[in-house]
C-alpha cells in the first residue's frame, strides 16, 4: 500500500513538470531550455512566484532567483549541465501518462517527490543556460569544479563551505543509443550522485539544465522518416517583403505591392522580375501631388505607374485610375492603359489578385509592338493617394472582383426560379373550389308532382 501510494505521488510530480512546462512555455517561439531546482531533505527552498505563461525567463531574472535561492539554501550546489535539454524530453520520455515502468527519470522523480519545495522554471533562454555556471560562480564566490560520480566519491565535502560541483551530461540522438537511454544513463547519474552526498550527510542544491535546447535536433531528424509516418510540423512562415514605397515632402505618398511579376515574349517561357522589384531600387523621376502622381523604379527593369485622379459629380467623391503603365526590358519599351479596370475611391487602395494584359485584361495595350508582350501580375495592390502620414499600411482596399460574380448571380438567379415555382404551385392549390352539395344516393328521391 505504501509503495502503491509512493508510486502515485512520483506519478503527479513528474506529470505536474511535464504539464507546467506545455503550460507556462506556450506561445513563446524562442529557443529554450528547462531548469529545475531542488535542495536535499531538512531545507526548503524560499517560495518564488511561478513565471507567467509564455514568458521566457532573462538573465536579470536567474540572476535574481539564484540570489533569492541561495540565501537560505546549502552552499553546496551541484549543477547537473546537459549538453541539450528541452521540455519535449520530459513530456515524450517522463512516463506521465501513468507509464512508470517507461519513465527515463526516475530518481529525478524521486528527488523532487522528497524535496519540500522544487523550483521548476519551464522556459529558460538557452543563452542564460550556457550561463548558469558563471552566475553561481559569482554569487557562490569559488571556482566550478567538473567532476563525476567516481570522483566524488573519494572526495569528502564540508557540509559549511561554499562547493560549486559540475556534472557534465551528454546528449546523443545516434544510433547507438536513443535518446531514452542516454536520458536514463544520465538519470542514473544524478542518482547515484545524490546518493554519495546523502551518505556523507552533506546537504546540497541541486540544479538540473541544459546548455542549449534538444528541440532543434528533434525537429532536424523528422526529414529522415517515412513519409507515411505521423508528425506534428510547425508551418512554414514565408517572409513577405514590404511594399515598394515613394516618399514625398509630407511622408509615403505612392505605395505599390506585388507578389509576383512575370513577363513573356511571344509565347516563350515567363521570366519571373519580382525579386528584382522587391530589391533596393532607385525611384529617380517619381513624382506625387494632389491630382498626379507616377512611380517610377529601375532595376534591370524599368516600370513607370502613371495615375491620376478627379471628383465625378455623380459619386461626389474622388477617384483615381492607373492612366499609363511602362515596363523597359531587353531594350523594348512597351506600354499599357490601365484606366478602363484599373481605378478606386481616392482615399482607397486598389487591389486585383490577376491583373494581366491577355485574360479578362485590365492593361489595354496603347501600342502595337506591345501586343507581342505577355505581362502578369499576382495579387497586385496600388495606392498613389491618400496615405495616411506616419504609416506604411494600404488604406481599405477597393478589388477588382465585384460582390456579385457569375457563380453568386446563377445562384441567386436559380434560387429565385424556385422561388417563383412553388409560389405558383402554392398559389394554385389555394385557388382550388370543391362543390358544397352532394346527391345522397340512400336518402329519398325527389318526386316532381305533375298535374295537367
């Protein structure tokens, strides 16, 4: 019964970790490690406030618990130093899920399950980590001294003084041995470690870390397993690059986004100039003002975006349009009218995920020559007025697909066949008329008298 109820203690410590460490490193995204502090039987750790959830504990933070841990706890510290530690080792190889047999730490388990008050710091930056020995060497005010379990055992310590003990721990995904086995070698380890001080009755700060995070290796090792294995993957964030901008006297007056820029020749292959405009560019000739403004960039590539804007009566707003657009590659020069598709309020942006000169075109080739040129744009957005000083965002968009595309207006124009059907069939079966007299062929017959 006692072991039974010793086993179910070990049980919710180490799954009291494991779940504190999901919990408290939650939304932060920076490299990591666990640190987990505990003193020997008979002392008790100072209460200090758990870390919030997601925050990642600095230098200045340590710093501040080591001196608030150290005040009243053994000077004897030992520093169990990991070469890489992360919580995922702790959740995949604890045994938390009742699996005792399974865990890799037991007697990690059973020295926090003897400690009365363990200090568990579940996000740690790895930087602060790989500095931990500096830090107690200078709050304990001697020299770390590596050493390990055979050593210490022909070493008597003085249970007064002041010892800084490092216990180097490796950490190995090889083929040799897993990472479950090397984590239980080194369970053993601190075992066996904190057995020798109990039997010379030395007490003792123990300090379990890492030097830098596991998780890299981790994630590095999912490229060599089947495809048809089953693995949870963070997605890829692409790096989106901000908006070409022109500033004028008073701040950005033109901004101008595209995904993608392709250009083609004839039906040869696309050649695609989106990184060349993405990259620093002169904006040398571009020009803004409160009627017209024209953006112009060279790089290998020149492009010239020509707008202008005026108030139509009937709106009794401003609009603006895409006037001219210019593009000089391989000597030619070709150019486009863009004001018949190209235009919005003038306090608005415009956006169009195609814009392309050969499909449902809104660039009108102005010339001849420019016909022989295939030019496509990917999620293009422009804006040559009204930005808003001090800021580098498009105001609200304004998109070149209408509310009412063909596939709303079949469904909407399907729905009200329908509708108009059954209001007929409703309409007809309300006008229906049933006779309100009936001949009752059992009663008496209708005798008509007839007299001369």
């Amino acid at each position: 019964m006692a072991r039974s109820e010793s086993s179910r203690k070990m049980t919710t410590t180490v799954a009291f970790i494991a779940i504190s460490f999901t919990m408290f490193s939650t939304g932060s995204c920076s490299s990591q490690v666990p640190l987990v502090m505990w003193s020997s039987e008979g002392h008790i750790l100072p209460p200090l406030a758990s870390p919030a959830a997601g925050h990642l504990v600095s230098n200045v933070e340590l710093m501040s618990y080591l001196n608030s841990v150290l005040e009243s706890a053994p000077q004897n510290v030992l520093l169990f130093l990991q070469d890489k530690l992360s919580k995922d080792d702790f959740t995949r190889y604890g045994g938390v899920f009742g699996n005792k047999q399974e865990s890799a730490f037991p007697n990690l388990e059973s020295a926090l399950q003897s400690s009365s008050s363990p200090l568990v710091l579940p996000a740690l930056s790895w930087h602060g980590a790989s500095a931990v020995p500096g830090l107690l060497q200078e709050k304990l005010g001697v020299s770390p001294i590596s050493i390990d379990a055979d050593t210490l055992e022909h070493v008597h310590l003085n249970a007064s003084g002041n010892t800084l003990l490092v216990f180097n721990l490796p950490y190995s995904s090889g083929a040799y041995l897993s990472c479950k086995d090397v984590l239980r070698n080194n369970d053993e380890i601190i075992g066996r470690v904190l057995n020798i001080m109990k039997t010379q009755g030395v007490p003792y700060t123990a300090i379990y870390t890492g030097r830098m995070p596991s998780r890299v290796i981790e994630a590095a090792s999912l490229i060599g397993q089947s495809s048809m294995s089953r693995s949870l993957l963070q997605t890829v964030v692409n790096e989106v690059n901000p908006p070409l901008m022109f500033n004028g006297t008073s701040g950005p007056c033109i901004m101008l986004w595209a995904q993608n820029l392709r250009v083609s020749f004839s039906d040869q292959a696309w050649t695609d100039l989106g990184p060349l405009t993405s990259a620093n560019v002169s904006t040398a000739g571009s020009f803004c003002n409160e009627t017209n403004s024209k953006y112009h960039s060279s790089c290998l590539i020149i492009s010239s975006f020509s707008m202008s804007q005026r108030r139509y009566p009937v709106s009794a707003r401003n609009w603006f349009s895409l006037d001219t657009l210019e593009l000089e590659f391989n000597t030619s020069i070709v150019t486009y009218n863009g004001s018949r598709g190209i235009y919005a309020p003038a306090e608005y942006s415009f956006h169009c995920q195609n814009v392309n000169n050969f499909q449902n075109a809104l660039l009108v080739p102005s010339a001849q020559n420019a016909t022989q040129w295939r030019i496509l744009f990917t999620d293009f957005q422009i804006q040559g007025f009204g930005i808003l000083n001090g800021t580098t965002n498009f105001s609200y968009a304004s998109d070149c697909a209408s509310f009412f595309t063909p596939g709303i207006w079949m469904g909407l124009i399907t729905s009200l066949l329908m509708v108009l059907i059954l209001t007929y069939g409703l309409h007809m079966i309300m006008q229906l008329r049933s006779m309100d007299r009936f001949d009752d062929p059992k009663g008496p017959s209708i005798s008509v008298p007839q007299s001369d």
